[in-house]
C-alpha cells in the first residue's frame, strides 16, 4: 500500500520522508556534529536526554518510516495502539527486537495489512480491525515474546462491546471474523472466538473463565457485574448498624393515611403528578378522572398494594420464588396497563438517562442470585434498601420498575414493626443521584445515609389526621421541586 509522503520536521529526521539530496546534506550535518543519530536512518539536532520524549511523540511516524507496511501487534493493538509495558508490538516481515530511547519494538513476523486495517494518521503503519485484533490476541504464545494477552482478557473485551454497543454488534463481528481467519491462519482462533461470542450471546456453551462471563453462560445467565455491586452494598449494610423507626401508622386510619401518601408521593416521582387534593379524591372518595384514567390507575395500584396487609408485609422470597412473587406483585400492580405487560419480564433493554439496566435474558438470573443476599443482611432498614436497589437496578419489567422497588423496600420495614417510608417530591433528586451514584460509582455511603434521614423524616409526622399531616407537610416543602429554592424541613 503506497506511503503518503510526509515534509521532515526539524527535530526528527527521517531518511524514508527524504530525497536523496537531503538524505545527503543530513549525513553531512551528522558527522560535522550538528545532528546526532537516534537510530539507522533517524537523526535530530536535539541532545541525548529528549530523545524518550522526542521518540513518543513522533511514535507513529517514526514506526511507519522504520517499519513500512507493519501492523500493530495484537497486545499493543489490545490496549489501544501504544506501548505496553514499554514494548511496542508490530506485525511484520520478519521477528525481531528493536531498542529504541525510551521504547522496545518487538517486531513479529507475520501478515501485513488486511481488509478492515486503517493507516495511522495516514501513515504506512496500520491499525488492525476489531476482528483481526482479537482473533490475534486468541493465538497460543510460544517462546518468551508475549506477543498476545490471551483468552481471559478477550473474553472480557466482548463482554465489555456487547454491553456498551449491543449483542448485534457481536453478531457482525463473529461474521468479519469467519471472514478474515483463512487469510490470516487463524483458523483455530476463529473457533475459539464463535464459542466465546456464543456463549455471551446464550447460544452456545463455552468454558467462560472470567467472572462475568460465568455468570452469562449460568442457568439461568446472570449479570455479574451487578451482582458484585449489589455484594458491595450488601457488606456496606451488614458492617453499618442502621437506625429503625418503629411504625408511626398505627390505626386503620393512619394506615390509610400513609398508604394514600406513600402511592403519590411515590407515583410523582415516576411522573405522574396530580394535585394531593385531587389525587385524594379519586383513591380515598371514589371520585373518577375521567382525562387521566391509567395514571389515576398507577397512584390507586400503588396504594392496594400499600395498603392491602397481605402485600404490605410480603418479604421479598430468595431463589426461584423471588420470580413469581415479584411477576404477581407487577401484574398486580399494573393490571389496568395491558400495554407494558403487567407480570411479564421485559423483552427489550431499558434504561434511565445514562444508565442501561441489566439485560432482558440476564434477568431471572439475576433476580435469582441477587435475592440469595437478603439473608445475609440484617432483618429490617438493611434488607429493605437492598431488596429496593435490587428490583431498581434489575429493573425487570418495561414500567413500574420504581414503584414495584419502593413497594419491595416497604414490606420489608412493615414485617419486623418498622415505620415505612415516603420519599417525597423534595426529595425526589437527591434519592435519583444516590441511586445513580451507587450504581455507577459503586459508592453505596450516600444511598444509606440518605435513606436513612428520609426515613426518619417520615417517622415524624402523625398520620391519624390527614388533613394535619398534609398541611405540615406543605410547610415542610414537602411538595415542592426546587431544592435550590426549598430546603426539606422536619415537622
């Protein structure tokens, strides 16, 4: 493949970007003591002590003018293109060391560029394809050059490509893959890499060896990545003694109370708002809204739920039959939305602004394994937030995942005598980024302590007078959205 011509700078000098006459006037320079040489064909005027930062630099132009038609090397090419280790790997016509100031080349003979390789910056230096880079990374490394990271690290750079562009990226990748092995011999490799794909994919069985890929290629597959997080927010709970308010809704009336403002205040936080008056109406006198019926039906199935005995104290089972209960509670729950499903897992990958939730074949799975920790949490205000950030960050059905995690969260505090909690419109944007911290930050301090003040907060207040608790709640601001202008106060 034909070398763009490139102008020689004035601080690397370089005999295959010149003609004869410069090569000529450079060699002059060189033994007058003006350039000094850096390797066979490479000078600069600069001294000795730049020349490391003068070789990284000007890596990719001084790689092409060396080594022509060379390809970065399947461990170089595996972290980005740059030197690993100081080692610079490059696929090329013959195997050689090369030890350059700064930078080692290790030269490995093999095939020159192929379909889908890219010059580098429009050099004769070429990076390789997505396929070809991992097919090369697949091959058995003999002798003492390193020249592959091998199959662990492959496994997890596909687990990473799917989940961060989608199982149909694999798919095309596995064709280009079957495409370019005959022509690069790595037709070994290609084998290797169907079966790793496959079993990402859930179509075939593989001997996966990195955590996460065991737990896609378990019965049911599961995502081991959250379940390490939901682990690191287990042991968060179980070495921090967590404060419990006892219930304060303790009459019929006060349950009822508390249900009604449990199921609006946990609706607006999904969007669907209505005015506490007229939401009143329609759960606790029967008033129909005729303009909004499936939304006055999200607030009423919420509030059966809450205040319904047999939902309100149903502790969330471990195992299998964590599936059906929460498929039950969901069909419940959403039974006047036959469009999203009630009771049936999700089909298609949700998420929420830039957080993609566990995949719809990874569910059960992980539904399965995660509930196997709420044992080993302390009965109460532990368990609860971690059955909630469960369903929140399985988040298995196509709506009503929100709701479903707080009403899971509030039977837990029901069944050991423990005050439930509301999170109200205040309060709304600071539980979201606690949530969203502990899932992308792995950080689960900010979660605890937040839900730990609001459940206090929820504990203060009277609920047997409906009226007195919504109008101190209204001074508290508790119905406001602006926390830059309202701040939540306790009654």
């Amino acid at each position: 493949m034909a070398s763009l011509a490139k102008k020689p700078t004035g601080e690397l000098l370089l005999y295959a970007e010149m003609a004869a006459a410069e090569v000529r006037a450079a060699q002059r320079q060189l033994k007058a003591g003006q350039l000094h040489r850096i390797a066979a064909g490479v000078l600069t005027p600069w001294p000795e002590a730049s020349w490391p930062g003068l070789v990284a630099r000007e890596r990719i132009r001084l790689l092409a003018a060396l080594y022509p038609g060379a390809v970065v090397g399947p461990k170089s090419a595996f972290y980005g293109g740059v030197p690993h280790d100081g080692v610079m790997h490059l696929t090329y016509t013959y195997t050689k060391r090369v030890a350059l100031p700064g930078m080692t080349v290790q030269l490995i003979q093999g095939p020159g560029a192929s379909q889908g390789d890219t010059p580098m910056m429009g050099r004769e230096l070429y990076y390789p394809s997505l396929p070809r880079m991992l097919l090369e990374n697949l091959s058995i490394t003999r002798g003492q050059v390193q020249k592959s990271v091998g199959r662990v690290e492959v496994e997890r750079r596909l687990i990473e490509t799917c989940e961060a562009r989608g199982e149909e990226v694999l798919n095309h990748l596995r064709e280009q893959a079957r495409d370019l092995a005959p022509g690069l011999g790595l037709q070994r490799e290609q084998v290797l890499l169907d079966e790793l794909i496959g079993a990402i994919l859930g179509t075939r069985q593989a001997d996966m060896q990195t955590q996460a890929g065991k737990g896609l290629a378990a019965a049911p597959p599961y995502d081991a990545n959250r379940l390490a997080l939901l682990e690191k927010l287990a042991a968060h709970l179980r070495a921090s003694p967590l404060k419990q308010a006892a219930a304060v809704a303790t009459t019929d009336q006060a349950r009822v109370n508390f249900a009604f403002l449990e199921s609006y205040f946990s609706n607006f936080i999904e969007g669907t708002e209505f005015d506490v008056q007229d939401a009143r109406g329609f759960v606790l006198q029967g008033r129909p809204i005729t303009t909004r019926p499936k939304d006055s039906h999200d607030v009423l199935g919420v509030f059966r739920q809450a205040v319904n005995p047999g939902w309100a104290n149903q502790t969330l089972g471990v195992g299998e039959p964590v599936l059906h209960q929460l498929r039950d509670r969901h069909r419940d729950q959403m039974a006047e939305r036959p469009e999203v499903g009630p009771g049936e897992f999700k089909t298609q990958a949700n998420r929420a602004g830039n957080t993609e939730f566990v995949a719809p074949r990874l569910v059960r799975g992980t539904l399965v394994e995660g509930s196997k920790l709420l044992p080993t949490v302390p009965a109460g205000m532990a368990r609860a937030l971690l059955a909630m950030f469960l369903v929140a960050e399985v988040h298995p059905f196509t709506d009503g995942n929100g709701r479903l995690a707080r009403l899971v969260m509030n039977a837990e505090l029901s069944v050991v005598g423990a005050s439930r909690l509301i999170i109200p419109t205040l309060f709304r944007e600071e539980y979201l980024d606690c949530l969203r911290a502990l899932t992308r930050q792995g950080d689960p301090a900010p979660f605890v302590q937040a839900m730990q003040h609001i459940h206090a907060w929820t504990a203060a207040f009277n609920y047997d007078d409906l009226d007195r608790v919504l109008a101190q709640m209204a001074v508290c601001h508790a119905f406001e959205k602006s926390r830059i202008q309202h701040k939540l106060l306790f009654p």
